[in-house]
C-alpha cells in the first residue's frame, strides 16, 4: 500500500515515526429509566463523584505542575454548583443519574462552546472529560490509555486526564482529529516535549492499530505507511533530536558561564517536591521559585503546619543542598481556592492577593511561616514574599516571619541560623522603588509576568489582549534596569523566575541588564545554558543597553533577534 499524506494543525514540536495505538472511545450505552428513587439515584451520583475526585487525586500524585493545575481546575468543576443544580434537576425529573450527569455536562459545555473566546471554548473538553469520568463512575469502569509498548497515540481528542494518564516513557506522539494548538492536550504534549498534530481530518477512519505513523509537530504533517525514503527523512530527524538531546545531557553539568567569565545561576521553577527533584537531574542549579500554592489548591481545608512542614522539608531535601526559594502563598488573582471564601472581586488582579490576602488572615500566614522556618534546618531555604508594593509590606512580613520564629523557638522546635529572605519585584512600583527595598532583603527575583501585566496595563491572562502582553516593551526593560542597579548598589543579587527569563531573547536581554539568576521550566535549561555559553557578556551588555534608548518593543526585538539567531 502507498503511503498517505494527512495535513494538521502543528501543535507540539518534534518529529517522530512509530506503531499506532488507535484509540476508540465510545460512549457506553446507559439505561433510559431509573433503577431506584430519586434518592437512590443521588446517592450513586454522590459516590461516583467521590470515586471520580479519589482517581483525580491519584492522577495528581505523579503530574507535573502543568497537569496538576489541569486537575485541579477537573475537582473544581466537579464541585461546581451550577453543574450540581442541573444533575440535580435531571434526578429530580425522574432521570438516572448517568443520563443526568450526561445532559447537565453537554448544557455546560454548549455554553462554552459558544462563546467567542477560543480558549474558553475549548474549556468544554474539560467539562466533557469531567463528566465522562463521572459516567464511568457510574457504570463501574474506569477510564484510560494504557501502552504496553512504545506508539502514537492516534485518536479523535484526546481528553486532558487521557494524555496526564498516559505512560510518558512509551508515549511517542499524538495524532488526534479533532483539538486546537491550545487544548490542555497541546499544552501538555509541548510541556513534556512529545510531538503532536492536531486536527488531522480523516485519521481515525485511516489509521489502524500497529500501522506505522510519521509525525511532525512543526509542520502538521502526518504519514501513514509512510513509504522508504520518508521513513528514512523522518528517522534522520529523530536522529538529529536525539544527539541533541545527547549533547544537552552532557552539557548539563556546565557552568553557565560567558567566554569571558561571566557566570549566571540557571535554576528552575517547581510546583511540587518531586519536581524539585527532577530539575535536580536536569541539571538545574537550585530552585529559584517553588510555587507554595500547590499545598492549598484542590482540596477542601488548608494544609496544616505539619503537613506543610513535611512537604517543605522534602523540596529542600530533594535539591541536594542547593537553594530553593519558596515563596509564601499567592492565592487571588487568577487563582481562587474555595474553602478560603475569597470575596468576589471586580478585579481581581489588584485585589486581595498574595501578602494582601495573608495579611487579612494571620492565622493562615503564621501556619505557613512557621512550617517554612521548622524546614529550615532540612536545607538551604530562601524565603520570598510575593506582590510587595513597597517597604510597608516588606516590613509587615518580615516582622511576621520574626514574630513565627520567636513563637517557634520559645516552644523548643529548632530553627536554622542562615536562610536568605527576600522579594518577588513584580509591582512597578517595588522595582520604582528597589533602592529603597534593597538594604532590606538578601535577593530580589523579578516576576516577569506580573511585571509586564502591571506595567503595561494588560490582563496576562485576557487572549484578546495577547498581542499587547510584550516582555520587550521598553518601558519593562527600564524597570529591571532600575531594579538590578539598585540591587547591586547595595550589595544584593537579583534573579528571574518569571517566563521571560526561559526565552532566549528575554534571557540574552537580562544577562545583558546583569541579572544573576535565570529560573525557567526544566526543559528550557539546555537553550539557556548553550546561549550564556555563546555570548560574551560584554555584548550583551552592549545589546542591552541600546535597547534602552528605543521606544518601542519591536525596536528591541529588531536588535535582539540577529544575536539569538546567530548564537543558538
Ligand atoms: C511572575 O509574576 O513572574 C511569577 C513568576 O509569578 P506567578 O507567575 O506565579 O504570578
Ligand atoms: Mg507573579
């Protein structure tokens, strides 16, 4: 049989060629009519929800940070009031629960998809998968891929917890139907670097199980019985990818240092303990943000000092005696969690977050504070305080982490000696104000994403506003600019944990504003170090400051993009 060309959209980099494992979901069959009351009915309902949260929890276990805010957002929806009330209504009508839960989600996601936004309409999959699994709950069977050998996962979607299950050592592409570049699938196959097409019209019907596929996630390209010589192309592409992924192995123990000597600590951002240990193997040199909010989000009361304490003292266990800087909770914003009872805000951006929302409640700030000081004595700890705005929340929080070691040590707990405080700056108005906030704190790390947020006026979040969301802009450079002078004046260092600094233009930019510290995602490690290796400092610098005196941010991305091309 000759080969068949398949066209895509391009949806997660990398080529790759290997047996399909077709995967064809159908919808089991449910009963019309009711096997028991109302109650009974409800009572099912209520165990399969408990049995659908239990397996979500089980799939948080070994999920990244990328999948386990995938399954959080899954336990929120399946607490979601509105989608109770309609399952509600369909039992009361004398519905069984499966086609309650059935009709409730389509009414959900029909809602969804037919908004504008695409991101949000692609939120109805998630509601799907929700009440798929609620279904299978239901009908006493569980849901999932499971790879005995190592394929392409062929299938029409791919719901987010199909693709968080899945063996990730055999997984080696995903070719899927239907889905869009930014379907939690996408996301997640590009987080783990597992190259993907999606909507490939007509690959269900053509592929079958074993088939050889050939993929391209930077072309959209899909190959069925791919024929000799495509074999072979895509075999030298995996080549090529492969002695990269070599040559990023055996350079992952290199200093990140310029030709002419200047060093930069590459760390990496964490949202869990395991992953802390993970970055380890990568090759990351510490920690330069564990996000604490993994400890509070999808469950139901907070974490107590205990449990907190243990998980602290696991992430500084697992770095091996690097810093790790963890910061205090940043709840709000964009990130609620309902058993706080966070007021419904206007905007919350501006609104109780972070400090502003520990300040409100003491109790739930002291816990933490004294969890993290009993860790201590497990590693090097840095503690950093988010959305500072300037020395009256510095102070506060440090009087508050002063008054939680004083409490500590009159009951006897051990606390270390040595553990490094400081700051996200990420408010213009603390990076306006660095000189002032330096004496104050042993290091500051920028926040990138907030920075630019609040700088330019722009939701990090809003898709319409996407194109306005510009790291470049002049006037964010001028305030890192600020920040790291004053940092060095008095003596400090100064680090990047937000996203910017895992861009080779942003990371060119900031090693070139003299930024200490990069923290990114493990995967961006290999990139960054090969650019810091490849560029001497002083033309950085050179770079960096003629992108001062521009005005606009296509102006520095004019000056800054030749260099990245030329050096990685
Ligand atoms: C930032 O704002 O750049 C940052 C790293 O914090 P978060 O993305 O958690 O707000
Ligand atoms: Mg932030």
């Amino acid at each position: 049989m000759s080969e068949r060309v398949l066209r895509g959209v391009a949806a997660a980099a990398g080529a790759v060629v290997g047996p399909a494992f077709v995967y064809r979901e159908g919808q089991p069959e449910v009963a019309a009519q009711p096997a028991g009351t109302p109650d009974e009915e409800r009572a099912r309902y209520e165990a399969a929800r408990s049995r659908a949260e239990a397996e979500l929890n089980q799939l948080a276990e070994r999920a990244d940070e990328q999948a386990r805010e995938i399954l959080t957002a899954h336990q929120l929806m399946l607490q979601d009031p509105e989608l109770q009330n309609l399952v509600e209504e369909g039992i009361q009508a004398g519905q069984p629960a499966e086609a309650a839960v059935r009709a409730a989600v389509e009414q959900f996601a029909g809602m969804l998809e037919a908004l504008d936004d695409e991101y949000l309409r692609e939120r109805a999959a998630d509601v799907r998968d929700v009440g798929r699994r609620l279904v299978a709950a239901l009908t006493g069977r569980t849901v999932g891929i499971v790879l005995r050998q190592p394929a392409v996962v062929v299938a029409r979607d791919l719901a987010p917890t199909d693709t968080i299950g899945i063996d990730r050592d055999l997984l080696l592409g995903i070719v899927t139907e239907q889905g869009g570049p930014t379907s939690h699938t996408s996301i997640l196959a590009r987080s783990w670097g597992i190259p993907a097409v999606v909507a490939a019209a007509g690959v269900l019907d053509a592929a079958d199980d074993g088939m050889t596929v050939a993929l391209d996630g930077d072309t959209g390209e899909v190959v069925l019985d791919p024929g000799a010589e495509t074999r072979s192309r895509y075999e030298a592409a995996m080549a090529r990818a492969r002695e990269q992924a070599e040559r990023d192995r055996a350079e992952a123990s290199l200093p990140a240092e310029t030709p002419d000597g200047v060093r930069v600590e590459l760390a990496t951002n964490a949202g869990s303990p395991a992953e802390v240990a993970f970055a380890m193997e990568k090759g990351a040199e510490g920690v330069g943000l564990l996000r604490s909010e993994f400890l509070f989000m999808g469950r139901e009361s907070a974490p107590t000092e205990e449990e907190q304490y243990q998980a602290y003292a696991e992430a500084l266990q697992n770095a091996n005696g690097q810093r790790v800087i963890i910061r205090t909770l940043d709840i709000g914003g964009d990130k609620d969690v309902p058993y706080l009872g966070l007021p419904k805000e206007e905007n919350p951006f501006l609104g109780v977050r972070a400090l502003r929302l520990c300040f409100r409640r003491p109790e739930l700030f002291r816990t933490q504070l004294r969890a993290l000081l009993r860790a201590s004595v497990h590693g090097r700890l840095a503690i950093m305080f988010p959305m500072v705005n300037g020395l009256a929340d510095l102070r506060r929080a440090r009087e508050a982490l002063a008054e939680a070691r004083r409490s500590l040590e009159a009951e006897g707990h051990r606390v270390a000696d040595q553990y490094e405080v400081g700051i996200m700056v990420e408010i213009p108005s603390a990076a306006l104000l660095a000189d002032h906030l330096a004496p104050e704190v042993d290091f500051f790390s920028i926040g990138t994403n907030d920075l630019v947020q609040y700088t330019l006026a722009v939701d990090r979040g809003n898709p319409e506003l996407a194109e306005m969301y510009q790291p470049y802009h002049p006037a964010v450079l001028r305030l890192i600019d600020r920040v790291v002078q004053a940092a060095h004046a008095a003596g400090k260092w100064v680090g990047v944990c937000g996203e910017m600094g895992g861009l080779p233009e942003g990371a060119l930019l900031l090693l070139g504003l003299g930024v200490d510290e990069l923290s990114m995602a493990p995967a961006l490690l290999p990139r960054i170090r090969r650019l810091v290796r490849s560029t001497p400092a002083a033309e950085a610098r050179a770079l960096a400051q003629q992108c001062l005196t521009v005005g606009t941010p296509e102006e520095v991305l004019a000056l800054v993009e030749p260099v990245v091309r030329r050096t990685v």
